[in-house]
C-alpha cells in the first residue's frame, strides 16, 4: 500500500517535504507551513491527480458495468462476486453513497457506450447514427481534456439529454458552448443551464416534459414513531417556481439582511434577522400563514410591503411569441402555454430590447378582471365552466376567450369565463378553444373538432328560471 510520503512524491509542491513513512499529522504540519500561494499550487496538483486517477476509475467502472449487465445475469462481474448489480460493487469498493456509486457508473458507461471517435470521422457509421455520437464525442474529449469534471460531464449530459431528430448538429454546439462555461459554473447551474438550452432547442419536448413532472405532483402527510406528524411535496415546475417567490419575498430580508431591503422596510426588516425561529421554522410558520388566510389574505400582513408573484419572461419577435417562457428568478424554463394561461390572470409588462437584450422601453398594460367583475364571473359561472368539473368559484382562474395578447381580446364578463387551475392548464396544453357569440352559450373546441356546449352550473340555471317547469323549490311561496 502507497505511503502517504510516496504519494506525496507525485504532487511537486510537497515532494521532498514529507519524509518518507510520515503520518497524516505529519503531512498536516507541513501542509501548515506552506505559504498562501505554495498551499493553492499544492491544491491545484492534487485536483490534477485526482482528476487523472478519477478518469482511471472511470474507464475501469464503465468496463465493470459492461460486464456487469442484467443480461449477464448471475455470470456477470459484479453478480458472480455476490453484487446484484454494478452500482452496488462500485458502491462497496469505493465506499461511496449508492447515488455517488450510480453517477460513477452512469458516467464510466457514458465513456464507453457510443462508436471511437476514429469510426465517426472515417465515415464508418450511418450519417444518423454519426450525428447521434457527436455531440456525445464532444463532452467524452471535454472529459478527456479536464475541461469538465466527471460531475459535470454528467450535468450536462443529463441537462441535455438525447437530441430530437434532425438536431443533433444544435446538440454539439450547445455540448461545446456549456463545456466552455464548465471552468466558471458550479455543476448545479451546469445542469440547470443544459435543461434549459435543451428545453429552448427542442420546445415540443419541453412541453411534454413539463407535463410529466406535473403528472407526478404530490402531497401526502404521515405520523412517524414519535408521533410526529411529516409531510412529503413534489412540486410541478409552475407550482414549485410560485412557492419559492413567496418565500423568497417573505424571508430575503434575513438571507440579505436589512441594508438589501427599502428603507421604508429596515423596520421590519431588522425585527426579522432578530426573531428567534429559524429560517425553516419561519418558512413552516409563513406556510400556515398561508394556509389559514387563503385568498382572502391581506399581502401586507403576510408578505410585508411587498406581494410575491411569479413573473414570467417571454421574447416575441416579429409578433410571434417565442413556443418557450422561463421564470425571471432561476430563468426555470415553462411552456408557452404557462405564460398564456398566467396572461389570462395577471396581465404583462412589455419590454422593448436591443439585440443583445437591453430593455430600451418598458410600458405595462393592464387585462386583467377586476375584483367587481370576477364576482360576476363567479355569480354567473358558479365555478368552472368545464362539462362535469365541481371547483368552486374560489378555486377558479378567470380566462380571456380571446387572445388578448395576439387577437386585442377585450377583458370584460362577455369575453371571459371561470376555469379551475386544472382545466385552464389542460386548455392551454391541449390545444383546447373557447368561443362565444354574442352572449350565447360558451362554446369547447376539442382539438380534433367536436364541439360541446359550456353550461353554467345547474343550480344557477334553475335560479335564473332556465327551466320548464321551475323546479319545486323555487316555486314562488304560497
């Protein structure tokens, strides 16, 4: 087993400073006396070697896992030592955690799984299948090159993900333009910038991912031993981006302290960073805040002087908007049909811009409903006004029939009606319309043509006397 003075031997900073069978404590004393700029360049040796050792232990795991495969079944490396799968031999070497173990293993395979390099350029591949190894080819060399570490190649590489056909060519660039800001992003914002260049790229696969994760929202509450009650959340993006605004407004004056805050809020602000709890026992407070008040909650009481909202930022070039929105704080990217539906509810700001995105004008232009005209939303609808949905009015969005931001769509009772949050998304992403004419019955357009009416709720059309006879309780009293 190599002796710390012999690995030391491999790093020029310390070599010939550790004598030879010298202990950790050893090592640390003189690692103590080094100066400032001696202690960095050592830093900087020792991440070179590890990157080198770690690419070696890449490759080797990439190898395993190989010989590792289901298919191999109980003949395979790892399960022929006693290891259900490769993960778990990695795992037990390395002494890793199991996710460490399996991005290890992600990544070694990763390294191995496509043509060499030699085949795509001798043109020994079907020009498809070339395309497809391309840009994977370009993170390998960064890899390779120590442009990216093995946590980054793998952010980008799952940010990414596989190229939608006939965009492979875009895959590389956006491949080698994240490789070139590896050198000054954390591997977080790595990952978060390759979802977002690929959610850009390839907007119908944006919207069918953003779905996904929508599908999988969930709450649910248990008791653990000590009779504790806990609580398990899986946001969709729109409503996990919504919840940070919120606790972002309510608590930035303890995360940036008072001098970040309007001095008409130092107050409040000061009392803030004082108060005793916690920032999560402040955000579970906040949480019940929220709850117990519901909508009818007075902004200034729960978020101070300013009201959480999540803005939206979305280009329009040559009238048309561009089919992807991202969220103004963690540039999050959504759906256009996010930002339509959020239209519908909270209005815009336009924002005139240069070429390389300076604002040169910003205007506002309020559609929204007013308070008056959503409760005559809510006395004539009664609630949402999809066939078979029960949401009370409450729980409801008012939605614009018409396109105020393409068509000039008016915002007034006529032109507007009640969705619940659900049916106001599964119009928008569905590709859904609602027409009216006149003051007719609100009319759905299914995407594939078929029509159905919108009727308002029965118990409204009873008391409206839309039907023949009355029914008997509203018969006049005798």
């Amino acid at each position: 087993m190599k002796t710390l003075d012999a690995i030391a031997a491999l790093i020029p900073t310390l070599a010939g400073r550790i004598s030879a069978g010298a202990g950790a404590s050893d090592v640390q004393a003189v690692v103590e006396r080094l100066a400032d700029d001696a202690a960095v360049a050592a830093l900087e040796e020792i991440s070179e070697n590890v990157r080198l050792l770690d690419q070696l232990r890449l490759i080797v795991t990439g190898v395993i896992a190989g010989r590792s495969t289901r298919e191999a079944g109980h003949g395979g490396l790892a399960q022929s030592r006693g290891y259900p799968s490769a993960v778990s031999l990695v795992q037990q070497v390395t002494g890793v955690t199991k996710t460490e173990a399996a991005r290890q293993v992600r990544v070694g395979e990763a390294l191995l799984d496509d043509a060499p390099v030699d085949d795509v350029e001798a043109g020994g591949l079907p020009a498809e299948q070339a395309a497809s190894v391309a840009w994977r080819q370009v993170l390998r060399d960064g890899l390779r090159s120590g442009a990216v570490t093995s946590a980054q190649f793998d952010a980008i590489r799952r940010g990414l993900g596989d190229p939608p056909e006939g965009a492979e060519e875009a895959w590389v660039q956006a491949a080698g333009q994240l490789i070139e800001e590896a050198g000054r992003r954390t591997v977080e914002e790595l990952a978060a910038a390759a979802r977002t260049v690929r959610d850009l790229l390839d907007p119908d696969g944006a919207e069918a991912r953003f779905l996904a994760r929508y599908e999988k929202r969930a709450f649910r509450t248990w008791f653990d031993q000590d009779g504790m009650r806990r609580a398990s959340i899986a946001f969709d993006d729109e409503g996990g981006a919504y919840l940070d605004t919120i606790f972002t407004a309510a608590l930035r004056p303890r995360r940036g302290g008072p001098r970040f805050v309007d001095p008409t809020e130092k107050t409040s602000a000061a009392e803030l960073v004082a108060d005793p709890r916690t920032n999560d026992q402040l955000s579970y407070d906040l949480l019940l805040d929220l709850i117990r008040t519901g909508a009818l909650a007075d902004p200034t009481a729960v978020f101070g002087t300013r009201q959480a909202g999540l803005r939206l930022v979305q280009q329009i070039a040559d009238g048309a908007p561009n089919r992807v929105a991202v969220t103004e704080d963690g540039l999050h990217t959504v759906p256009a049909a996010v930002a339509e539906r959020r239209i519908c509810d909270t209005g815009t700001i336009p924002v005139t811009v240069d070429a390389c995105g300076n604002p040169l004008d910003v205007g506002r232009e309020s559609r929204l409903f007013t308070p008056k005209q959503r409760i005559g939303l809510a006395v004539r609808d009664g609630g949402c006004r999809w066939n078979g949905c029960d949401r009370p009015a409450s729980y409801c969005e008012a939605h614009h029939i018409d396109e105020w931001a393409r068509d000039d769509g008016r915002t007034d009772i006529d032109r507007g009606t009640l969705l619940c949050r659900f049916h106001h998304m599964q119009l928008h992403h569905g590709r859904w319309q609602i027409t009216r004419d006149g003051k007719d019955d609100f009319v759905l357009h299914h995407p594939d043509r078929e029509r159905s009416v919108l009727h308002p709720r029965l118990p409204l059309r009873y008391a409206w006397g839309d039907i023949d006879p009355p029914p008997k309780r509203f018969h006049p009293a005798a």
